[in-house]
C-alpha cells in the first residue's frame, strides 16, 4: 500500500497520477490526509498527557520523599484524571488508525511515469513485436480440435470430474506440459533464481501481503473451514516468505523461481475467446520473484521482461511485449509488461506473461526492509513474472506447429519430451 507520508507531502501528484487508472473514489485520498491529521494531533494530545502523568509521578514521589505527606496526597488527587484522558486518548487512537487503514489500502498503487493513459487493454501500448506468424497448412485447426485428434487433452473429461476449465491432459499431452515445466525452471536456474517449492494453500495474511486481498477476493477460491485460499499465483507464498524480514542490502538481487499449479474462479468469463486453453480455472504456471534495492527496480524490471522474451524466443513463438496503460494494470502495479504469443489457427493475440514492478506497495504491506550501510532501515521493491504460463503456450505450440504429419514439438523442448513429433 502507499506510504501515508507520501500522500500528505504529494496530495497533487498522486491524485493525477490515480487518475491514470481512471480510479474515481479520489475522495479516499482527502479522507487518507484527514485522518492522518487526526491521528498525530490525538497522539500529540496522549503524549503530553503521558508527559504531564510522568512529571506529576515525579513531583508526588519528592513531596513523599521530603515528608510532605499531605501535599502529596493532594498532588495525587490532582493528577488522577491524567489516566483516564490517557485511556481515551488512547481508545480513540486505535479507532482514527482503524479507520485510516481501512481506506488506505483501497487506494491503488501509483503508476510509474511511463504507464500510457487508458481504460483498457486496447489502450495497450505495443512496445515490440518478434518473430513472424506462422502460414498454416490448409484446413488447420485450433488447439481444442488438435487436442481431440491426437487425444493429448480431454476437457469434457475435466467437465464430468470437476466442471468446465479443469482439462485433463493425457499421454503426451501431459508430458508435454511436464517437459515444459521442467525447461522453463532449468532456465530460471540458469539465470540466477534460486528454486522454492512453496505451498498452494495461502492465509488471509498473506493474501493481504501482496494485494490479492481484499482486492481479488471475489477471484480466488476459499477454503472456508480454515479460512485458507488456493493461490492463483506462486508470486503470493514465494513474496511472502519475506513479510516481516529485514535483510542486508548486501542481499540484493533476491531471487527465486517456482512452479505451482494456479487456481483463479474467472467469475465472469465466457465466449469463445475462453475456450479450450484460453482460460482455466487451474493451470500450470513457472513465476520468477525479485526483491532488490529501490535504485535497480527498473532495470531489473527491464531484465526480467529480456529474460521472458528469451524463453519465447527459444519455443520460436511469435510475440509482442505491451506496456499497460493504466486501467488495464494490476491494482499492486506501477509497471506492467504484458507478453503476448500469436495463436495462427485463432487468428489472435494470447497473452502468456505478466511481469510486474510494485516499487514498495507490496512491500509496505508485507514489511519487506533492508538495512543500509549505515544502518537506515527502507523499504524494499518487489518485482515478478510469469516464466511460463503454460495454457496458452501450450495452446500456441500445438497451432504454430500443427502440419500435416502431426505437431512438430520444440527443438529446446524434445531433451524434455523424449520424442520430436504428437501423432
């Protein structure tokens, strides 16, 4: 969340900059400073009670002392209201800080200077685009089709298991996913992130932490008899792992990856854009994890998106990389890059990758601080990606590469599979 201090020092700037999310409860942010201002004027106020309290302890302890019992016992009599004006005080401090948690965390994070005005994703700014789209082989099909002549991928098996956005992958088609995991994890160790196994099941604290709460509540699935969430995102426990922490600044660049199964309601969702692949409700995804200084967060954010592209590049897949605009971005986000594979049998754009900076949103939340040299304690930045989402890669990689002797597989990825061709 934002830092309070800033908001009341930078009133203006952050009201324009809300506006390029086209956030309309601007009043939250007057209501942020209002409060505020309440805050440190009652804790002001308890101070010098507390003050006078302390000095009216001393004086009482002297007259004891010196034998001056009954100027004492009148000096008592005197200060005893001090503790029940402290008691209020107090009482309607914790109310004023409540309340001002209570809005400031339904106030989004503030786009960077870049982030293109807009409402939504045809606001989008195409930054580049890679590779060229593939022509097709008449009469080619799109994945869902492929999936059923090769009986790689079963989604009205998936249907009578569970309900619709939950396929069940078979023979190849499942060891094509697993081969992909397992080549996009061996090129997040390559490239320096450490690997985590984290759990699926996240509490409301951690949800909370990196912003899924309260803002996707709606989105994500609850297990209500422990209160836990399915995580629709390894980013959530592999952030969390450092809520609460304090590292060295000589920590820097923290790095991880991990591959989790993710789990988003989608409630909503329906047309033929979410057919087969498209949009699940489950899926497999890799996501790779930064926490760095505050001075190389951009530039790190720039690597990480090279790196993505990398893997793109490597699958052949035809890409382009967006640059959100600002009511199509994260409400954690003040950067996003979106990358996005050609699907040539739908004749359309998937997107496969978000990577993210969040600056010290997360981490103000989550009270990820480093220590300087010197010893000033700051907040940290926190940065993520997507390095794969498989649905839509897999989806992509059975179209682009469908002929007519089958599914032409990935030359980085047949080491993987054990085999070059679906047929």
């Amino acid at each position: 969340m934002l830092q309070v201090n800033y908001i009341r020092e930078n009133r203006d700037r952050v009201i324009e900059r809300l506006a390029i999310r086209n956030f309309q409860p601007l009043e939250l942010v007057d209501a942020v400073i209002a409060l505020d201002e309440r805050r440190r004027q009652v804790q002001t106020e308890s101070d010098s009670i507390a003050a006078a309290a302390n000095a009216a302890a001393r004086r009482i302890g002297e007259l004891m002392r010196q034998g001056n019992r009954e100027e004492a016992e009148a000096a008592k009599a005197q200060s005893g209201g001090y503790k029940e004006q402290h008691k209020k005080l107090a009482d309607e401090l914790a109310a004023v800080e409540a309340e001002l948690y209570e809005k400031l965390v339904l106030i989004p994070n503030l786009p960077h200077q870049s982030v293109p005005a807009g409402v939504g994703a045809d606001d989008n700014e195409v930054v580049l685009e890679h590779g060229r789209q593939p022509d097709l082989p008449e009469g080619a099909l799109p994945h869902w089709e492929l999936a059923a002549k090769y009986d790689i991928i079963d989604f009205e098996l998936g249907t009578k298991i569970t309900g619709s956005g939950f396929p069940v992958y078979k023979g190849k088609g499942s060891q094509l996913q697993r081969a992909m995991i397992n080549y996009f994890l061996d090129q997040a160790g390559k490239a320096g992130y450490g690997e985590v196994q984290p759990p699926i099941l996240i509490n409301e604290a951690s949800g909370f932490g990196t912003g899924q709460l309260p803002d996707k509540e709606g989105q994500m699935y609850h297990v209500g008899v422990d209160d836990l969430y399915l995580i629709p995102t390894a980013e959530v426990p592999v952030t969390n792992m450092y809520r609460d922490t304090i590292v060295k600044e000589s920590d820097f660049p923290i790095k991880h990856t991990a591959y989790t199964p993710c789990f988003r309601r989608e409630a909503g969702s329906y047309g033929a854009h979410v057919r087969g692949l498209n949009r699940l409700h489950q899926f497999d995804k890799v996501e790779v994890v930064q926490i760095v200084h505050p001075d190389k967060s951009y530039a790190v954010l720039e690597e990480m998106s090279l790196y993505v592209q990398s893997l793109l590049q490597a699958l052949e897949l035809p890409y382009r990389v967006l640059r959100l605009c600002g009511g199509d971005m994260g409400f954690t986000s003040a950067l996003t890059y979106d990358m996005e594979v050609w699907s040539a049998a739908q004749q359309r754009w998937l997107e496969v990758s978000s990577v993210s900076n969040f600056e010290t949103y997360q981490a103000n939340r989550l009270k990820v601080r480093f220590k300087e040299e010197g010893g000033k304690t700051q907040l940290a930045h926190t940065l993520n990606g997507s390095a794969l989402a498989l649905p839509r890669i897999v989806a992509s990689v059975l179209e682009n590469n469908q002929t007519d002797k089958g599914i032409k597989v990935p030359d980085v990825l047949v080491p993987y599979t054990g085999f070059e061709w679906i047929d």
